[in-house]
C-alpha cells in the first residue's frame, strides 16, 4: 500500500517538501493519544529475543534511526512510536544555521537511495538542548545526539566548535557522537585524519565529562566509507587508545563510479552525499575491518545501506551490536521497522545463537575458530 502511495504522491513531490510533510503527519500523529497507542502496538511489535544491552542502555532492540532524518528532536516519540528502538538526533551544529541552498535533497529511485548535501540545517546546539531539556517523553527511548562542525568556524577552530555543543547536549545524550565524515561540510573530512581526530576527540570527552558528573555519556566518532582500509584501522586503533565507547560505520559516500548507478545521469551527478542501497557493500566491508581490528572492545554500529532484516542480519554478524537506517524508510515507510524486527527475530530463531549477544561478530569467530 505505501509503495503505491509513493509512487502516485511522493515521487512527484520535491523530496525535502515530502520530507516536511511525512514528518508533520508523524508529529500529529503522537499527539493523538488512541491513535498514538494503536500505531505502536501495529508498527512496533516487541520480541523478547532481541531485547539488547548496549552503551550502557537496555533497548527493546538493535534497530535505530540514523541521523539526518530527525535534526532537531522534534520527532523522537513519533519515531520511537514507528518502532525505532534508539533514535539518534541531529547532526546538530553550535550555530544555528540555514544549510545549503534548496535543491538539496533527491531521489534516486531506481537504485533505492538519496542524494543530500543539506549542510547540516539545523536550530543549533542551545536550541536542541532546550528542546531536550523541556522534552516529556510519551514512549520511552534511547537518544543519541550527533554533533558536527558549524560551517562558518575555521577548521583550527572546531575542537572549541564541538565542544560548545557538547556542553550545551551532553546532559541530555544517551550517547553522543562525533560527526567528522558528511561530505556536505567544506574541511569536515579532514578531521578524519588522526593527527586532527585525537585533540578533537579528547577534548570532547573531556567537555562531557565535565558537564556530566553522575554518569560516563558513551561517546562514539562517525566515520566515512570513503576512508582508505588504512585510515580505517588508525581510526580504530585510536578510538581504543582513548577508550571511546564506539565507532559508527559509515556515513554517506562521495563515491559515484562503480557502484552500479542505473538513475538519470543528471541525478547522479548532483554533488553531495549518497545513501541507500549503493553504499551497502563498502559500508559492509568497513564495519567488518572495524570489528577485526577492535573485537567486542568498543560498540559497533552499523549504518549504510539496510533495506531489510538481511541486511540487518549480516551487520549483526559482522561485528555491529547495533545498526541504524534512515534512506529505505522513506522507500518502505512507517511499516518497515515492523518488518526487520519481525525478520531479525526469525533468524535469530532459526540460528545456532541463543541470544542476540551471541551472534554480534559471529562470522568473524568462525573464521577463527
């Protein structure tokens, strides 16, 4: 039925006009206390066997929202009611500021993905915390905020850029993360490199710490699926050395050539970000060196590509504790989380693991054992 009513509706609107429009529904929506009521027991049925322990958290599942889709937490009761068992805000800036201009956000429908060089529009960092401070949560939910650099502030000066974010958000983090890899940001990426990821990432946990005394805020960096295997694995050994809580893999890619494009030409030549379907194996294949090179040391979360309770599957398998999806929800809609969780609780089932747990990096162990 949604499929149906994306190509007759949606596919004709402006993609970020949809986008608008999908989430006023969804906000109206968890106003309405027996409508609220019924779309959770309809869209996010709960399974006992995948109920997970992660950064600290117990989750009714593994499945969670990536960021980009709710910047400035205005949607986490809707999106928790939808059946995302964590939703990870943002990626939310020091300074407000409008993004880059309109159009910024496309379809590419034939390869399942999008494309986004939205710039990260956000409210800013004061006005999120302020939102999450005054925020009476209707269904309760895991809350991540993901931070980035503002785009005015000069790369030699974005350590205080995120810092000033942290101290504003910390407090109200489940788990905070670091975004140095939107290709939507001019310099963002160069944060990537160690030499500049190790000050940025130190004093971060520091700011956090300092904000917040009666509890460790779980802090995780982002990273690109463009990064060579070697900057992939100094990124890992480096997030051991500081003793971050996790790193999250990957990001959208600049990549275009050999990912089997078959869209308008004139589509894929937007610049920006890709997300969806063609960024699923090298984002698989990171998530997999990562875990290699880590172990269960520090969480995994796996993000890129999943369309399904397979793709989900095999992120668990490959090392990820956790794993988020953004760009098939606006293909699948509101019945899409509902689904993973009821094919995630099937093979899990049907496998040799008695526990969620248990399968996380599974394939790796195999191989080892």
């Amino acid at each position: 039925m949604y499929r149906l009513f994306f190509a007759l509706f949606f596919r004709r609107m402006d993609a970020e006009k949809a986008h608008h429009l999908a989430f006023r529904w969804i906000q109206l929506a968890v106003r309405i206390p027996v409508l609220r009521t019924f779309l959770a027991a309809a869209l996010a049925p709960r399974y006992k066997e995948l109920r997970t322990e992660a950064l600290g958290r117990p989750m009714h599942g593994p499945f969670g929202l990536a960021a980009g889709f709710d910047k400035n937490a205005v949607a986490i009761d809707g999106m928790t009611m939808l059946g995302f068992d964590h939703v990870e805000i943002g990626t939310v800036t020091a300074q407000p500021q409008p993004g880059n201009p309109k159009k910024r956000l496309f379809r590419l429908v034939p390869d399942r993905a999008l494309i986004n060089r939205m710039g990260f529009n956000n409210d800013g960092s004061a006005s999120v915390a302020a939102r999450l401070a005054a925020r009476n949560p209707v269904f309760p939910a895991t809350v991540g905020v993901n931070i980035g650099k503002t785009k005015v502030v000069p790369e030699d000066e974005a350590t205080a850029d995120y810092v000033t974010s942290t101290e504003r958000l910390a407090r109200h983090a489940d788990y905070l993360v670091v975004n140095v890899s939107s290709p939507n940001t001019p310099g963002l990426r160069n944060l990537q490199a160690v030499d500049h990821l190790r000050p940025l990432l130190t004093a971060v946990r520091e700011a956090a710490d300092r904000m917040v005394t009666d509890r460790r805020v779980p802090l995780l960096v982002k990273i690109a699926p463009d990064l060579a295997d070697a900057d992939v694995d100094a990124v890992a050994d480096l997030a051991v050395e500081l003793g971050l809580d996790g790193i999250i893999a990957t990001n959208t890619t600049i990549a275009r050539e050999g990912l089997g494009l078959t869209s308008d030409p004139a589509l894929i030549a937007e610049t920006g970000g890709l997300s969806g379907a063609p960024v699923k194996e090298r984002s698989l294949e990171v998530l997999r060196r990562l875990y290699a090179r880590v172990g269960d040391t520090i969480t995994l979360i796996g993000v890129g590509g999943i369309e399904n309770a397979e793709d989900a599957w095999q992120r668990i398998l490959a090392g990820a504790t956790l794993v988020q999806g953004y760009s098939a929800f606006i293909y699948q809609g509101p019945f899409w989380c509902r689904a993973v969780h009821k094919g995630l609780a099937a093979r899990l089932r049907n496998s040799p693991y008695a526990t969620l747990a248990e399968a996380v990096g599974a394939e790796h162990k195999k191989v080892t054992a």
